[in-house]
C-alpha cells in the first residue's frame, strides 16, 4: 500500500488474488522463496507520456497517457486500451494486474499489460478522435510491436479508435505489422468474432455455469449493464440462446424493455448513431421507460451479467439481488463486482463467474486474431465463433477443477486466480531471477 499510494483500484484487484493464492503458496514452498507475488505485484514497466492534441476550433488539450506493461513471462505484453475521464495509474495497473491471470487462464501465450488515457471521447467529433488517437501513438509506438506489447480496445477504444491507431502506427515506422495491435477492422487485418467475441464468450461462460447446475438459459430473465461493445454482443449471444434480456444500462441510466431488448435498435442507436440509451426508449414505444441516475442492479433478474465498468454492484446491490432471485453472475466488465458484493454472492450460492474467466474471450480471441496475422491467413466466422466456444468451455473447466483441487468446490473467483497464477509463477520460476 505504501509503495503504491492512492491507487484504491490496484489495491483491490491484488487483495482478491492475493486471498486466493495463499493455499498455492502453502503447497508450493518455491514460490514464496523466489519472492513469486513480490515480483508479480511490481509491473515490468510503466510508461506515461503527455498526449497533446487540437480541437477543431484550434484550442490546444494536454491528456495523459499511459502503458503498463506488467508481466511477460508467458509472451507479449497483451491488454487494451482504455480513452475515459477517470482513467490515472491505478485503473490503468488494476486492468493490467487482472489481465496477466486472465491471459494466463486462457491457456494462449499472452503476457498481461494495460494502457489508456483520461482523454474523454464524448462529444468530440471524428477529427478530434482521430487527432487524439495519433498523438497517443505517436508516443506509443516505440514501445510496442508484434513481440513486445501488442494493445486492443476497452471502454471508449473500439473499431474506429483502432483503425485511427494501426493507421498512425503503419505510417511512422512504414510497415504493415497487422500482428501489433488487436480489434482491427476485417478490410486491414482483423479477425471474424473479434468484435463480437467478450460479450459472446461470457454468455458462453454462463452457459456452461447453468448447465453445471443441471439448468441453461432457457427462458431465464437477464439483466446487461453497460450498452457499450461488451453489452451489446452479450445481449445478442443470450437471446440466441433463449434467454430474456430486459434491461440494459449506460452511465446516464437504464432502460427496461420486458418485451426483451430489441437489439437491431439498440445496434442502429448505439453503434450507427452513436447516440444514446435515452434515444432506445423515446423510439421503442410507451412500454419502455428511461429511468435516470439509477443503477440498473435495482432491476430484478435470474442472471446478471454486469458488462460497463468496474464496482459497479455494490453490497447492497448484491444482497437485493439474491432476494429476488439471482441465481448466476457473469462478470462481462472488469472488476464490476466490489468485495462485499462477491463475498453476498459466493455466501448465497449464486454462481459468480469473475472478469478473469467469464470476459477472457475477448483476449483470447485477440490471440486467435495474432496468430492469424502471424500466419497471414483468416479463419470464417463459424471456425472462429466454434474455438471461442471451446476456450470459454476450458476455461470454465479448468475452474471448475481448481476450486475442487483446492476444496473451494463451485468457487470460480478461487479456481481462476490459482490456475492463472500458478501458471504465470511457473514460467516465472523457470525463466530466473528477472
Ligand atoms: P464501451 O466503451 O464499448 O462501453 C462501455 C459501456 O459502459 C457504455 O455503455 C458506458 O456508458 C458504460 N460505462 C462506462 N463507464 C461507466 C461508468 N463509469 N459508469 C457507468 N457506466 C459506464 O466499453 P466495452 O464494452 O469495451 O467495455 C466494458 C467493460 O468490459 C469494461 O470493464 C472493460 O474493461 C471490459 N472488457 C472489455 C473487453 C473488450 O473486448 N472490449 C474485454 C474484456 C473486458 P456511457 O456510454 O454512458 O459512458
């Protein structure tokens, strides 16, 4: 805590490995020896530079930018990139701690890293991105690279800001090294179901949760927060497998549509438009509501697959929710659970799948995006969707198995945060003191 002050975020994401990982460290003598968690805990590097950029009236803005390359022991350096007001260090090391044992948990070889700026999108025209995102790699770019650091998209990063990105890249160092950054557009490099692939796959974890309690999602209620990249594509996946969405959220509110979200219209909203959630319900007609300022976690449901940002259900959030029925959690977003509200869930037996196993699709299916790049070939859309299905599967197994080696039985947060560390501690070990 001294060595890191005021990075409240960081702090949390390294306690709930930490409790976690003590019974690993208890069997495995070696790891507490070579100083295992001291050397994990500490990113490899950090980088921060000033990110200077014109509006279109002229007037000059000073953001700040950040990477923090934090574990390579099991390949590049490998997180996205987040573009939102509140983003400082300690968002940037939390995300990039939580991904070295998500990338890891994948089973591809991905080291963990994380990056962004507190540069706010919102209302900034095309030009001004576009701007923005250019002076951002033109700091960025001398320290990433197929074999080094290879970033993708998060909250505020998505196809667009990636193209503006890759673009920049390409032309400062005049090579087309698709291999260099992740969530490309399918015309320049990028991968069928990339876009789709974090909101598939943690539909995909929650159903493989549901059919380990003999259940599925089959006319179940499901609650989506957040109505961003995530959402969107974690709606679309539970519908198609039966299940009802019936609210969804962004940071001004939420909507609640019981005829189940209509998805063509929030894409139309969302992603044509870029406009916003208040706009799906003046058009869906009088059975929807836009209730402002509240959290949409007040909304009862059967599942709940929080998709927008981190802490976002609270204790009471959680406690409300086991009182009216939840019985499954899919953590689409990083973190969006606080501390009390897992501790609520695991209490009550609800089956809680954390970011690091239930959102890793996206990671993963940015390696596949990799590998295709190295291989300069690209796989359809079914063989794809099919490879994310089977890591999503692995992963929950691997969980599963874990917790139950560990006496944790359907404990998912214990099951992930041993099996990815111990893999990362493996290769730590055997790659000496670095
Ligand atoms: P987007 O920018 O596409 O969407 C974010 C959504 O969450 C928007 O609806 C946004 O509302 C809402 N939101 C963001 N910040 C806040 C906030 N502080 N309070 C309330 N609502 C907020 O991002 P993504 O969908 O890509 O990311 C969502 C989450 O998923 C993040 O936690 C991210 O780290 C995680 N994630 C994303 C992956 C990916 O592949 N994109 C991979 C793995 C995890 P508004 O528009 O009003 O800001």
């Amino acid at each position: 805590l001294r060595r890191n002050p005021g990075e409240i975020e960081f702090h949390q994401a390294v306690r709930e490995v930490l409790e976690s990982v003590g019974p690993v460290l208890g069997k495995h003598p070696e790891y507490a020896e070579s100083k295992i968690i001291e050397r994990i805990c500490e990113p490899e590097r950090q980088i921060i530079f000033r990110v200077p950029w014109a509006d279109d009236s002229g007037e000059v803005h000073i953001n700040r930018g950040f990477r923090v390359e934090f574990n390579s022991a099991l390949g590049p350096y490998k997180g996205g990139l987040r573009f939102h007001p509140s983003v400082y260090l300690g968002i940037v090391k939390f995300l990039g701690f939580e991904q070295i044992f998500k990338n890891s948990l994948t089973g591809l070889p991905i080291g963990g890293g994380k990056g962004g700026s507190d540069f706010d999108p919102k209302g900034r025209s095309e030009r001004e991105v576009m701007r923005f995102c250019q002076s951002f790699m033109t700091e960025l770019y001398r320290h990433i690279g197929e074999y080094t650091d290879v970033p993708a998209g998060d909250i505020g990063v998505g196809g667009r800001e990636v193209g503006f990105l890759f673009g920049q890249y390409k032309r400062i160092t005049n090579r087309f090294e698709s291999g260099v950054i992740t969530g490309k557009g399918l015309s320049y490099g990028g991968a069928q179901v990339r876009t789709e692939a974090t909101g598939y796959g943690c539909a995909f974890f929650v159903e493989e949760m549901l059919r380990a309690r003999g259940t599925s999602f089959d006319g179940k209620t499901v609650v989506v927060s957040g109505s961003g990249n995530v959402a969107v594509y974690a709606i679309e996946k539970v519908e198609q497998l039966g299940g009802r969405v019936v609210a969804c959220s962004d940071s001004a509110g939420y909507v609640v549509d019981d005829k189940g979200i209509d998805l063509e219209l929030l894409k139309q909203i969302k992603q044509v438009e870029r406009g916003r959630l208040e706009t799906y319900a003046a058009r869906r007609g009088d059975h929807v509501a836009f209730v402002p300022g509240r959290s949409v976690w007040e909304v009862p449901c059967e599942v709940a697959m929080p998709s927008a940002t981190q802490n976002e259900i609270t204790g009471r959030d959680a406690a409300k929710m086991v009182e009216t029925g939840c019985v499954a959690v899919g953590e689409g977003a990083n973190m969006p659970t606080t501390p009390e509200g897992i501790k609520i869930f695991l209490e009550a037996g609800v089956a809680f799948g954390p970011g690091k196993a239930a959102n890793a699709g996206g990671v993963a299916t940015s390696a596949l995006e990799m590998q295709q790049n190295a291989s300069r070939d690209s796989w359809t859309f079914e063989t794809t969707e099919l490879r994310l299905r089977e890591i999503m599967r692995d992963i929950h197994g691997r969980c599963v198995e874990t917790a139950d080696e560990y006496g944790m039985p359907g404990n998912y947060v214990a099951g992930a945060n041993i099996d990815g560390f111990r893999r990362v501690a493996d290769a730590m070990l055997s790659l000496g003191l670095i």
